[in-house]
C-alpha cells in the first residue's frame, strides 16, 4: 500500500480545512502521530482512518481510492485489527478501537459488526475496567445478537463462548467447564472450522480446567489431542502452553524425568516465538525438576 500517497492527501484535506496537526489530532491520536501519518512512515488504524475523515468531512474510502492504493474493506481491516489485539493482549489499544467504532454506523446498524464490537467491549471490560459481571453480560448479549436459537452455531459465537469460559476459570472453574463442554458440542457440529485455532484452544481451555479440577488423566486426553491436531496443521499456536499444561499435569503426580521432557519442548517452541514473558518461567521449572 502507499502510505505516502494517503498520508500526503490527509495533509492537503487538513491545510484546506485550516486544521493544525494538533487540532486534527485532538481526541483521535497524537500529534506526532498525524505527522507520522502524513510523512507516510506509518499508516494509522481502520478507527483512527474513520476518526480522521469525519473530522476532514470525507468518507473514509475516500483514502483507499487514492492514486495505486487499494480499496479495502474497512470493516475486515478492524476484524484483523482487533485480532491483533486479543491474541496479543493489548486490551487497552483494543478498547480505544471499540469506543472508536461505536459511533460509526458500518458497526451500529450491522447485527454481524455490533456482534464484534460488543465481543471485544466484553474483553476490555473485564481486563481493563474489571467489570466481570458486566463483561459477561456483554458477551452473551453478543452470542445471542446474531439470534442463534435452533440454529447451528457459527464460529465467531462459538469464539465469544470460549472467552466467556475463560473468565469463568479465574472464579467459577465449574461453571467454566460447563462452558467449554457446551462450545464443545457446537465444534462438533460444524462439518469445517475456516479457523482452526478454534479447537486449539478449546483443547487447551478444557485441559487447563480439568487439570484445576484434579481430573488429570482426562486433562492428559485433551493434550494429547490438542498435541496431535498442531501437528495435523503444521502450526505451534498455543503449543508450547499444551506442552507445558501436560508436563504441569506430569509433575502433579510426581514424575519429574517425563514433566521436564515435556517442560524442554515447550522451551523450544517458547524460543521459537521469541516468547519471553513463558521462557523464563518455564526455564526455571526445568532447574526445579532437575534438583
């Protein structure tokens, strides 16, 4: 894409509107980050785009239709945007985009689009704002926007239902569980997952909660399958926290030589993903079943 050419257009709309840097960025961003943005050394996000045409008083395709960059689809660039953020962890920059596209009517006037602006708005009300009962209450009322009942359930429900059992498990493990069974039971009728990561990680929501549970052989069973189905796809999502959970349920019943073999393993995917926050955790677990 051209940045440039985009960031040169936002400068020209901007001088003709008689806007400094700060007053465009004013409640959109910093000032420094119009300027990067007008430079062409970065290019901002879908929310910050939309944010700057309204206050240019264009429409926000207006900038993917400039000299050879390509028109794309804004509301695909906030899905793979958000994405970015939940897998990554940044609640804070993941909430600035949701209270960014609340206003916009692509996501207000859409069931499809609302349903993942109130998916992600549950997330950073419990991980930002620690609103529990609040996040949970959003994140239902974003399963059920889409008006599932009697119907086979599609993946992106079935990925809000996966983060409600995940806050569940730090206060009600039973509850938890009885979630992931239940996202279970809708995997199962799906005849093709288009994300496959989905089972990933109900395997190793299920194995965590069993383990929690002290059911560690049926904890075992869903490592080993979770295990088998990264190996089926080529890919170490969540692999190394797998590896781990197993070599964790190993140590739990005092077999140390086999828990490290599997805590060295995890290491080795860790280090792969340049993961630091798991590598010295799981390095000084190694010492400890080495003693």
């Amino acid at each position: 894409m051209d940045f440039s050419a985009v960031g040169k257009k936002i400068k020209e709309l901007r001088k003709n509107s008689g806007l400094s840097q700060e007053e465009l960025s004013e409640g959109i961003c910093t000032q420094a980050q119009i300027s990067k943005i007008e430079k062409g050394l970065v290019f901002p996000y879908a929310s910050t785009l939309y944010q700057i045409s309204q206050k240019l008083g264009v429409d926000v395709n207006y900038f993917f239709d400039i000299g050879t960059t390509p028109r794309l689809d804004y509301v695909q660039e906030v899905v793979e945007q958000l994405q970015i953020m939940r897998r990554s962890l940044r609640f804070k920059e993941m909430m600035d985009i949701v209270k960014a596209e609340e206003i916009n009517p692509l996501f207000s006037q859409n069931k499809k689009n609302l349903q993942l602006l109130l998916w992600h708005k549950g997330i950073y009300l419990y991980e930002v704002e620690n609103k529990k009962d609040e996040a949970i209450e959003t994140l239902y009322k974003a399963v059920h926007i889409a008006d599932v009942k009697g119907k086979i359930m599609q993946e992106r429900e079935i990925e809000i239902l996966l983060t409600i059992g995940a806050i569940y498990s730090e206060a009600d493990i039973n509850m938890a569980l009885t979630i992931f069974e239940e996202v279970g039971s809708h995997v199962q009728l799906l005849p093709h997952l288009n994300d496959y990561t989905i089972k990933t990680r109900l395997y190793y929501n299920l194995a965590r909660t069993l383990t929690i549970l002290n059911r560690l052989d049926e904890s075992n069973k869903y490592c080993a399958e979770a295990i088998k189905w990264c190996l089926q796809r080529d890919s170490i999502y969540l692999l190394g926290e797998i590896l781990y959970q197993k070599g964790y349920n190993l140590e739990l019943v005092n077999k140390p030589k086999e828990a490290k073999e599997l805590m060295e393993k995890a290491l080795i995917v860790f280090e792969l993903q340049q993961d630091d926050k798991y590598m010295n955790f799981i390095k000084d677990k190694i010492k400890q079943l080495s003693q």
